[in-house]
C-alpha cells in the first residue's frame, strides 16, 4: 500500500541518475549564470507514473530534499518508454551535485551514482538560483 | 585545395579538421565542428579580468597576492589543470614541488584508476585511428559520447569508413551500449542497448563472462539470461573490439578487478581493447604527465622532495578532512562537479582561481585571474584519449594571459 | 512517408491515361519521384468523388515551410552537430569518400548533402539526395543515424 499519496502533499522516495546532456555543456560554455544552463540543469525527469503521484504536471516545481541539501527544480517527463518508478533523471551540474552523499569510505569517489532523495510538490516556488546553492 | 585546419579544444577528442572562418578576431563560421566545440571556440570575450577579494585590480596584483596566498599556506592544494595543455601541466607539477602541495585533477574520481591501468598496459588498448579502420564491435559501457564527445561516433567508432572497413557501419560493425539510461547513444545502438539498473554493472560483467564460456548468466536483478548469450556471441566473434568505458562503469564499480576479467575473458575468445572515455580535452596529458614524474597519475602531495600518494590526497578527501588550507584551482569549477556537502570546505579557505570564464569557483575565489582559452586564444600541445599527442596553435588574438605565463610569473612571485 | 502503392491506393485506378502516363501506378511512381504533381491527374482534380483524396494528396506534397526539394527538414534546435548523418549519407560517402566518409572534414564541400556548419548540420545540394529525381529510393541514412530525431523527411 502505497501511503504516501495519502498525505496532503505527497511525497515520494526515489533514487537519481545523473547525466551528461550536449545542450546543457553548451549553455554553461556561454553563461553558466545564464537563464538557459539553469533551465537545462535544475530539472528532473520523472516517471509519468511518478509524476501523478506527487499531483503534478509537466514543468511543475519540486523540492528535491535529503540529508546533504535540498532543491528547488522543475519536474518532467522522462519521455523513456519502460517504465522506471523509484527511478529519476537529473543532469549532473550544481543542482544535482548539492544532494550528493559526503560519505565515500575514504576512497575518494563521492557516490555519484548512488543518491537517494525524497520528492515533494513546490507548485508556484521559484526554482533554486545558482548563487544561492553556495 | 591545402586548408588551414584548427584542433578543437571542446572535448577530450581533440578533432583536428576544424575550419574557422575569423574576422577581426570575431568567429564568423566554424565548420565541423559539433555544438560543444563551437561554444567552446566562441567562450574567449570581452577584457582579461584580475579580481582580488571581489575588486577589480591588474595583473601584477593578483599575481602577488596568488603568490602571497600559496606561500603563506602550510598545504597548498592544486587542482584541475584538465583543459590546460602539457606545458602548462608541467609547470604546474613544478609549482607543486616547491610549495609542498597536495596536487589532484578530477580523474581522481572519474576515471584516473582506468586511466593509470592503461598507462602501465594492464588493460590492451588501441588508439581512436585502429578503431575507424579496424573496430567491428564496439561497446559504450556507462558512457554516452553523444553527448560528452559528440563527434565520437562520426568520427571514430561507428560510422566512418576505415581501411578494413570498406563496406559501412550496416555491414561491417556493431555497436552495443549497457547504460542504466537510454541515452542518445544507446538510442543509436537500437536492439543493441541492454538497460541494466543502477549499480548492476559488476554482476552484469560476471553474468556476460558466464554466458562467454556457454555457462547460464545469472544476475539478482534477472536479466534475460538469452539477451545476455546473445550478447556474448557477439563479442565471441570479433576480431577488433572495444569497449569504451565511462564514468557510468568504473563509479558503479568498487574496484576495476571486474574489468579485469571482462577482459581476460573476452581476450580468451576473441581481440578486445579497452579506451577510457576521458572527458576534458587533456585529462590524458595530466595523468601521463604527473606519472611520468611520481609514477602516479592523481592525488599526490609533495614534501620536501619526496611524494606521497594515496586517497587522503584527493580533492575529495583532502577538503573532506580539511587538511589543505588553499587552494589554486586551474580551469576547473569544483563547485559545478564535487558533492556540495564536500565543496563548501573550500570556502572556508582562501582561493585562487584561473579560468578562461566565469565559473561558480571563481565567483568564491580570493583572486580570480580569467586567462585565454587553450586552443583557441592560447597555443601548446594536448594528450588525446587515446594518448595521441595533439599540437595546437592559437587562432584569435586576446589580451588575456595565458595559463602558463599566469603560472610561470606565479612561479617567479615565489 | 508514404511509398508508390500507398499513394496509388489513393488515386481513380482507372488507367485512362489523361496525365500522360501509361497507367495510375505509373503516375503515383511520378508522383513520388515529384516529376508530376497531383493536380497533373485531370479526374482526381475535377470530379468530386476524389474531393478528399485530391486535397490529401496535395497535402502530401505541399512544400511545407521551411522544407527542401526532397522534403527533407532539419530541426536545428534538436541538431548537436555530431555529424552521424553526414558521415552515413550514401552520397557524401560516394562523393567525398577519404573526407566525410571518412569521418573528417568535407574535402569536396560542393557535392555535399550534408554538412556541420556552426555545430548545426546543413542540407545542401540537393539534387545529389537519393530521395530526390527519377531513380530515388527511400534511402533513410541519416534518420536511423541522428539520435535526437533533427531530420525527417515530410
């Protein structure tokens, strides 16, 4: 049973992936203070099933929170055929990299791959500048 | 018709047929090149800025109160230096020797342990030329040169003509992609794209062994056991294949000794190489260059003539721990990269930060020095990906300094 | 895009001869190579029970805007620059086989279909398309080579 969309504002638990996209390198080449890197990096791309749960629609914003920091992005669509549930996509950059564990077993290697996090609706909240993440 | 080609400095492939029309040091056109390249080649503008403590002063200042910082520092702390070229790189190696620094650039957690194997040939490697003439399989394993190296596909490994590969990319080769996301490569590699879950590379690895020596490969997360044979055979019948391994992989990875036995599997059946998809233009250099001199590729810390090596001399360990108490920070934005739950250490300690642009480092620097852009506004030479050494020769003038004369007349300061 | 047949389903199928071809299939071929054009059939532009596959035929071949001679467009907004399609484009590899279909920099830009210019992919002399004149086919390199779906054909 899942409780979660019970709740006045639901939230739900996933793990991200982060990735690399073209366009976004291209905007922080040209202004990484720029409306367009911002656009192309504080968002996260959602399983459509994911994206009901939490009551929203496509360019909504959330609240990306754990231990290690707490965002402000837009959500999306992942637009991948199989399904993926539990399972989220942020493009790598200062939004996705505030939620990253500081635990790396003293090997050096954060745990890029590794970030569990916890989904709440932010509709009508601004989406996280990029001066204030530091 | 001989024409005047230009290297592209955007990526760690180094494209060296570029085509730039310029007026008045304006980039009119550029032929080519990909999106990222163009972006890179048009990032240079606008008036050399020296910033100390927020406030604009000239060059000479900075370079005294850089000097100041680094020599007042008990353990300095050097990073970057992935987009600078090899004489710049070996300048700083020397700065780090004299000021006892801990010295680290950003393989130390993206791909310097597969870096280092293939520096002292513990995996077989091949060069980006072999593969456009030879390769027959290739494997993009938790990379996406899509999109980190857009013209790796064109250029290199999928679709070009090669010498012994006359025919085309239909006929003659097959690409695969293992990603934990459809990427715009795996999308390319069709049917070939098996989708694994996060952190399910090892046991992936171990089941594609099995299903190489016609053993049942099994994993936790029950993987179609006959996608996997299918897999195999594949790679069973290659006479030139390579994988190409990212960030994707060796992260999800505790140590590399699953590629290891990739390796020395497929190797038993078939030709397989392995190439690092090394991501700025000369990571490559920088580890080759730090090796050459400690026998180390990242993360080391001089003292007094000796080196010491280990994780505790990485970035991440060493602002971690807190035990470096500045940092010059080289053509890098740590803030943009590192776990913001690490990074913010550096803002307890004083900065210097070199950029050919503005960066979230930079805004947090004590002193900011914004030099030309290398490849562009600045000439030397760069380590390709697969260890090519690549010479470059500045096309647009600039007033800004470069990394190395910025480095040397620190050098100088000291 | 549709193929001869699925165009002649759409046609009188009465072989009358009027558009000067020998048959309806043989004027839906013409059709596809673009040699004739719908309005070239006299009973699908006059008679009335045709009405609808008349308008929907020329629809078809409406040059929308910003299209080429052979349909083809590039979204540019999509478009990286990767070069995939410059490299697999039969024509570029037959013209320009040690420069593009090699991988590199175009060395005979002038019979070039594709090229990169400005990190965007540019269509160019067309005539050389293969889905373009008499003998064209349905040649689909340089669709099934871009990853972010920037050329189609309309």
């Amino acid at each position: 049973m899942d409780f979660g969309s019970f709740l006045t504002n639901p939230e739900i638990k996933v793990k991200i992936v982060t990735y690399r996209d073209i366009f976004q390198d291209k905007a922080m080449l040209e202004n990484r203070f720029g409306e367009e890197y911002r656009n192309r990096s504080a968002i996260i791309k959602l399983d459509p099933a994911d994206l009901k749960q939490l009551n929203l629609k496509i360019g909504d914003t959330v609240t990306i929170k754990n231990s290690f920091g707490s965002v402000v992005v837009k959500a999306e669509e992942s637009g991948y055929e199989t399904p993926h549930r539990g399972i989220a996509y942020m493009p790598k950059g200062p939004w996705s990299i505030t939620l990253i564990s500081d635990e790396t077993g003293g090997t050096g290697v954060p745990k890029f791959k590794d970030i569990s996090v916890t989904i709440t609706s932010a509709k009508g909240e601004k989406v996280t500048e990029i001066e204030s993440l530091f | 018709m001989e024409k005047n080609y230009h290297v592209c400095t955007g990526c760690g492939l180094l494209c060296d047929d570029i085509e730039v029309e310029a007026e008045k040091n304006i980039i009119n056109k550029v032929l080519t090149a990909c999106r990222i390249g163009v972006a890179h080649m048009k990032e240079g503008k606008g008036e050399a800025i020296f910033r100390v403590d927020n406030k604009p002063v000239d060059e000479a200042v900075a370079i005294s109160e850089a000097a100041t910082i680094l020599k007042n520092a008990k353990n300095p702390l050097i990073f970057g230096l992935g987009a600078s070229t090899n004489e710049t790189q070996k300048i700083a190696i020397e700065l780090a020797k004299k000021i006892n620094a801990t010295l680290d650039d950003t393989s130390s957690f993206c791909l310097g342990s597969l870096v280092e194997a293939i520096i002292r040939e513990k995996i077989k490697t091949c060069t980006l030329d072999e593969v456009r003439n030879k390769a027959d399989v290739i494997i993009f394993w938790g990379t996406d040169p899509s999109d980190s190296h857009p013209r790796h596909l064109s250029k290199y490994s999928y679709f070009p003509r090669g010498k012994e590969k006359q025919r085309g990319w239909e006929e003659e080769r097959t690409a695969i992609a293992v990603d934990v996301r459809k990427s715009h490569t795996a999308k390319i590699c069709g049917n070939y794209f098996f989708q694994i879950p996060p952190k399910g590379d090892a046991e992936f690895i171990d089941a594609l062994i099995a299903g190489l020596s016609g053993k049942l490969p099994k994993t936790s997360y029950n993987y179609p056991p006959k996608k996997i044979l299918e897999l195999a055979n594949i790679l069973k019948g290659a006479k030139f294949g390579v994988i190409f391994a990212g960030r994707g992989l060796v992260n999800s990875l505790e140590n590399l000794e699953p590629i290891f036995r990739l390796m020395k599997a497929l190797n038993e059946k078939a030709n397989f190489h392995l190439m690092p998809m090394v991501g700025s233009c000369n990571t490559m250099g920088f580890n080759e260059n730090l090796f050459a001199e400690t026998g180390y590729v990242n993360s080391v810390k001089f003292e007094n003539g000796t080196v010491l090596h280990g994780p505790e001399y990485s970035i991440v360990e060493s602002l971690k721990a807190k035990t470096v108490d500045a940092a010059l920070i080289i053509g890098s934005d740590p803030f943009s990269i590192l776990p913001g739950s690490i990074v913010k250490n550096l803002l307890e300690i004083p900065v210097v930060s070199i950029d050919s642009y503005e960066t979230l480092t930079s805004r947090n620097s004590k002193v900011y020095i914004n030099t030309a852009v290398s490849g562009v506004e600045a000439g030397g030479t760069a380590t390709r990906m697969d260890r090519k050494k690549v010479s470059f020769e500045p096309f647009i003038e600039t007033n800004h300094p470069s990394e190395e004369t910025i480095l040397k007349k620190i050098m100088e300061a000291l | 895009m549709t193929n001869a047949m699925e165009l002649y389903q759409m046609l009188p199928k009465t072989n009358c001869k009027k558009c000067g071809k020998a048959s309806c299939m043989a004027f839906a071929v013409a059709l596809m190579g673009r040699e004739l054009k719908p309005e070239d059939c006299p009973p699908l532009k006059e008679e009335p029970k045709y009405k609808e596959n008349y308008e929907k035929l020329s629809s078809l071949f409406k040059p929308s805007e910003g299209t080429t001679e052979t349909g083809l467009i590039v979204h540019e907004d999509l478009c990286f620059g990767c070069g995939n399609c410059v490299v697999a484009c039969p024509p570029n590899v037959a013209n320009d086989p040690y420069g593009v279909g090699s991988g590199n920099a175009p060395t005979n830009a002038n019979k070039l279909v594709l090229a990169v210019e400005n990190g965007i992919v540019k269509a160019q002399n067309l005539g050389e398309c293969r889905r373009f004149g008499k003998n064209k086919t349905l040649c689909n390199g340089c669709i099934v080579t871009c990853p972010v779906e920037a050329i189609e054909f309309v």
